[in-house]
C-alpha cells in the first residue's frame, strides 16, 4: 500500500517535462494526485486561457465547473468531460498554431512558384505580379493549414482526455496532458519569445497547488495519530 501511495502517476513526468519544472511534494495518497491535477486546471490553467480567450468564457466556464467537481472527488462522465473540452480546444489549438512560420514558409514557396518564367504570364494576368500572388496563397493556406490543424488536434485530444478524466486513466491522461500544456502556453503567448512566461506561471501554479495539497495531508495524517 505504501509503495501504491508514494508512487507517482505515469502522466505526471510528461507534465513537468513540458512545464520545465521540478519533481513535487509528494500527497500522502494516490488519488490526490488527480485532484491536484483537476485543481490545476481550475484554478491556474483555465484562468490563463480565459485572458487568451475571452469571446470564449462560457466555455471555458463550463469546462472549469467540470474540474472543480473532479478536485472533490467527482469525476464526471466521458459525454460530459468531451463536451466541454471540445468548445474551449478549439480555438486554443487554432490560436496556439504558429500561423506566422506558416505563412512565411507558403509566401515563399508561392513567390518561386510566381517567379518561375513558366508561370509569369499566368500570374500577372490573374494576380498583377508574383507578390500579390505569393500574399494572396500564403494567406488561404495559412487559414485553411490552422482550421485543419486545430479541428484534428482538438477532436482528437478531447476524445483522449475525456476518457482520461472520468476513468482516471493514467496511460490515456500521460498520452494528453504534456501536449495540452504545451498548447495552453502557446496559446496565452502573444509572441514567440514570450512562451515561457505562461510556462512558467502554469509551473509556479502546480508547484503551490502541489504545496498545499502536501501540507493539508500532512496535518490531517498528524490529527489522525493523535486519536
């Protein structure tokens, strides 16, 4: 039983890993773990976004209600869990999409596409010259790639996550939880420099949750010994 209490959960490397941050203070029981978890994406996690993605605060609500029941022991059901991540995924992973490298990368490939003699008469007659064809590409691929990106990752995370939720599964919730930090701390990032700062503050966050989560065991275990 001891070994059960003091073991960490296997998604919980995948999580420090993306948030760069140390081992924790480990809760005296199992599932402790997941309510720290659930706590954390109450409490710091969804508030972070909801700055993001304020045009999308009824669903980031919702989803934080379903959190704060599974911090207290209540973990919900796989329907509810997928409902409520798919609304707020979305526009995480389509915001989180690096549109600027994308659209760099289509502006060149159309500008030699234009700029090859083969296709300069096609292009000026159509487009007027190779720039205004190679901005007018880069723009629709780089909205379709972000439509397409973010659909397939969010339907696909929350299927995942949803099971991982309501089962407690820790293989399904290793397999998803890295990747999500990753895509809220891009998604909160304004710029690509500035990535560690939500990364940094999500880590700060689980690192104080994971302290008073410790802390409340430890007094309880030691009002236990005192019957």
């Amino acid at each position: 039983m001891l070994a059960e209490q003091i073991t960490p959960p296997v998604w919980l490397s995948p999580l420090l890993r993306v948030l760069q941050t140390g081992p924790l203070p480990l809760p005296l029981e199992r599932q402790a773990y997941w309510r720290l978890l659930h706590r954390w994406q109450a409490e710091v996690v969804l508030p972070l976004l909801a700055e993001a993605l304020p045009e999308h605060v009824q669903a980031l609500l919702t989803l934080q209600r379903l959190h704060q029941r599974a911090g207290l022991g209540l973990r919900g059901r796989v329907g509810e869990w997928r409902a409520a991540l798919r609304p707020v995924l979305l526009p995480a992973f389509h915001r989180a999409y690096d549109a600027e490298a994308a659209y760099a990368q289509a502006y060149e490939s159309a500008l030699d596409y234009g700029q090859a003699p083969s296709n300069q008469a096609m292009i000026a007659g159509q487009f007027g010259d190779a720039e205004a064809f190679a901005r007018y590409y880069a723009q629709l691929s780089t909205e379709a790639n972000a439509h397409a990106f973010a659909t397939a990752n969010a339907a696909a995370s929350s299927e995942v996550a949803a099971r991982a939720y309501a089962n407690a599964d820790e293989q399904a919730c290793a397999s998803v939880v890295g990747a999500l930090a990753r895509v809220c701390s891009r998604a909160c990032a304004t710029l690509t420099e500035q990535r560690m700062a939500p990364a940094t503050h999500l880590a700060a966050g689980l690192q104080r949750l994971a302290s008073q989560t410790n802390q409340h065991a430890s007094a309880r275990e030691a009002w236990i010994n005192t019957d």
